[in-house]
C-alpha cells in the first residue's frame, strides 16, 4: 500500500531511455534494440555483459565486477573490447 495515496508510478519521469532500450532487444520487434538475426543478438548480450563486467566501474563496487572477482586487474577499454571480435 502506497505511504501517499496521490502518488502515481506513472507520474515518474524517465531517468534512463537506454534503460528501457535493454530489456527491449528481448521482448519487442520492429524497434530500435530489436535484434532480427539471432547470431547478432548474441553478440550485443555478450558485448553488454562483457562491458557490464569488465569495463563499467560499479557504484557499490567501486570496481568492476570481474576486479571484485579477481578476474581482471585493470578496467578494460573499449578498444580491448573490440579487439576481442
């Protein structure tokens, strides 16, 4: 039960467009983040999920998940990324 009843989840702006583009590349079609070939929607979840651990120094970590893991030592750049491909 809300603490205020006038408060509406629906008034709440945006604070991330990206955000919602996310979760988009696995439920909507004829969009933007909709991936037709399921070989490059592959690609873009491991190139998100190796940004999201190797290269995105986290708040709460004050690292990148894979420093906090003892993966890796330095956060990697985006031209290490690319050069993965």
């Amino acid at each position: 039960m809300p603490v205020c009843g006038w408060l509406d989840a629906g008034l709440k702006p945006s604070s991330n467009p990206k955000g919602k583009g996310k979760g988009k590349r696995f439920t909507a079609r004829l969009t933007s983040a909709f991936s037709k070939k399921v070989e490059n929607h592959a690609v873009a979840v491991a190139l998100h999920f190796i940004h999201y651990n190797f290269a995105r120094i986290h708040k709460t970590l004050r690292i990148t998940p894979a420093m906090a893991a003892g993966i890796s030592d330095p956060v990697w750049s985006y031209e290490e990324i690319a050069g993965l491909a």
